[in-house]
C-alpha cells in the first residue's frame, strides 16, 4: 500500500513540473494581457522563396487597428490576396496559405514550405496574433523551408 | 524453489494483443492529438513494443503506427523528412529493445523515475536526429546553419521533452504494468509416497 501511494506521488511530482512547464512554454495565462487594439500603419512585404523575387508583393502604408503581423496581413489583403490561417495549434493562430500558397483546398503547396513572419527583418518569436508592431515598422511574410 | 512445487506465470495478455493495443494507442493518440505539436503518444507506445516485446516485433509496430497515421493525416510521402521521422523512431526501438533490462523495475517510485527519464532522453534523441534532418534537407550546409537549425528547434523540443514526461509517466509506466502483470499458479507436484498412498 505505501508503494502505490510512493508510486503515485512521483507520478504527481513528475507531472506537476511536466504541465507546470508546458503552461509557462505555451504562455497560456500571458493571454489575457496582451492588447493588440491599437491603430497602426506599417509597410508588408510577401514573399514566395519558391517563385523567386518577381512574384514579391510590397504594400506601403497600410492601416490595420490590429496591430499585428496577422492583423496588418489581413488589412493588405483586400482585393489583392486570399488568406488562410488556423488556431488548431498550442502556439496559437498560424497562417496556412497566401495568396493561393500553402494548405488550403484549393491552394499550391511547395515541399516542406511554411508561412513564417519577421517583423523588421527579426524572426517572428510568438504566433502572429501575438506579436505587436509599431507605426512605420516592416512585416514581412515569407513562404519558405527555412525555420 | 523447491523441488515439488512449480510455479507456472503467465503473461496476462498475448504479444499479438499487446501489440495490437499499442497500435491503437499509438496511432489514435497521434490522430486524437494532432493539434497539439509535439504531444503524442507514438513514442511512448514504440517504447513500450520494444520493452515488452521482440525487437522484430516492435518495429512492426513502430512502423505501422507511422505509416498508419501518416497515410491517414496525408503526409505519408509529402516530404524527405519522413527518412528522418520514420527511422528516428526506429533508432528510439532499437535502443529501448538493448537497455530495456536498465530500464525496467519493480512496481516502485524509482521504476517512475527511470521511465519519466526515458522519456526524456528518447525525445531527445528523436529531436537531434530530425533536426539533422531538416538542417540536411532545407539548409545550405555550413556549420553556422545547423547551429541555427538546432537553436530555432529549442521551443518545440523543449515542448516535446515536457509532453514526454506527461506520456511516459501517466501512460508508460501504468500499461507496463498492465501488460505485465502475471497470473501466477502453483502446482504441487505429489511425491511418490503421495501417490501410492
């Protein structure tokens, strides 16, 4: 009987530092804090590492009140991309597909290639509805094999 | 043990059901869990095939839980990486198969420890090699990239060691047992004064 109740402590001890450490690693409760409202106008850049520079689409001076990597991706789209993106993750929204790039139905997909953000030009270290950017600041969003 | 008592010990379920219900906890625990990167429980079933089964054995399993649930979440084939995933898992069998005397125990807090431990250690070692991969695969191949490749993966082994800890402990260790635990029968074996009389 004292074996199962030390079994069953180490297994609680174990599992207390296991979850106590996914909780700090996926930074579910920094959640709550963050404030992404806030009207910005950046510059976006998209790139298909795939295609080479002639299909690179440049946006100057676009205004999102998302003030996002996400949200400025969004803004830039209207009547000029499609984009596709997902919450099924731990780490939060990810983007699936632009501008017909990526895993969607009807989209082209290269090999290996995902959608990754920098924000002037310093890789994206949290998901793109996480990140905050600044007045003037460079988004850029590359499809790429590179992470 | 004495001379007229046998003691017979059966192993509570066959290899072939052992090895049947790791696949299934295997292949519908990666299914189940696919949203959540780097939570599965793939490895901890591989490691239990090889723990308590053959080596042959346990690369069957291994192989057909991968397979499996690639073909059924669309990746089998999509990338080289799957070279790298595939025998990533079958160098984490054929390690488990070898020190599977060093990793097992009696029913204690210790024997906890060292599976919890393994865990570790295994996703560890999956995690350096698919790494490589990637860095052999998708990167121009100099030594300042596959530093950066080994650096950019941190966050998710990180994620991968915790979830290892969470899989071993709480389903690792308790299904060992369970497939272990033995029915065993004592059979007196009547001495030859017992038989006359």
């Amino acid at each position: 009987m004292s074996e199962t109740r030390n079994v069953i402590i180490a297994i609680l001890v174990v599992n207390l530092l296991a979850f106590s450490g996914i909780v700090y690693e996926t930074g579910y409760f920094d959640d709550e804090i963050l404030d992404t409202s806030t009207i910005v106008t950046a510059n976006i850049i998209i790139k298909f590492k795939n295609l080479g520079d002639n299909d690179t689409k440049i946006f100057d001076d676009i205004t999102t009140t998302e003030a996002t990597p996400y949200g400025i991706l969004i803004a830039a789209s209207e009547n000029s991309y499609s984009v596709t993106a997902s919450t099924d993750s731990v780490y939060g929204l990810y983007i699936t597909s632009i501008a017909g790039w990526g895993d969607c139905d009807e989209c082209q997909k290269e090999d290996g290639h995902f959608w990754l953000y920098s924000v002037n030009n310093e890789s994206g270290d949290v998901a793109a509805n996480r990140k905050i950017i600044n007045d003037n600041d460079l988004v850029e969003w590359l499809y790429t094999n590179e992470y | 043990m004495s001379l007229d008592i046998v003691v017979v010990t059966n192993n509570r379920i066959s290899n072939l059901s052992t090895g049947i219900l790791l696949f299934v906890i295997g292949f519908g625990g990666r299914i189940m869990l696919h949203d959540y990167p780097n939570f599965e429980t793939v490895m901890v079933s591989i490691f239990l095939a090889s723990m308590l089964l053959s080596l042959n054995m346990s690369f069957v399993i291994t192989i057909s839980i991968i397979t499996f649930s690639d073909m059924y979440l669309g990746y089998f084939g999509t990338s080289k990486i799957i070279l790298f995933t595939y025998s990533g898992f079958l160098l984490v069998s054929l390690i488990t198969s070898k020190l599977k005397n060093q990793i097992k125990g009696d029913y204690n807090s210790n024997t906890v420890y060292k599976f919890t431990a393994s865990g570790i250690i295994f996703a560890g070692v999956y995690d350096v090699w698919t790494n490589f991969g990637v860095f052999l695969l998708s990167y121009e191949l100099t030594f300042e990239n596959l530093i950066l490749v080994y650096i950019l993966g941190i966050p998710f082994m990180i994620y991968h060691l915790l979830s290892s800890i969470v899989t071993f402990s709480l389903l690792g260790f308790p299904l060992y047992y369970l497939f272990t635990t033995t029915n065993k029968n004592e059979y007196k074996i009547p001495t030859i004064k017992e038989m006359e009389s």
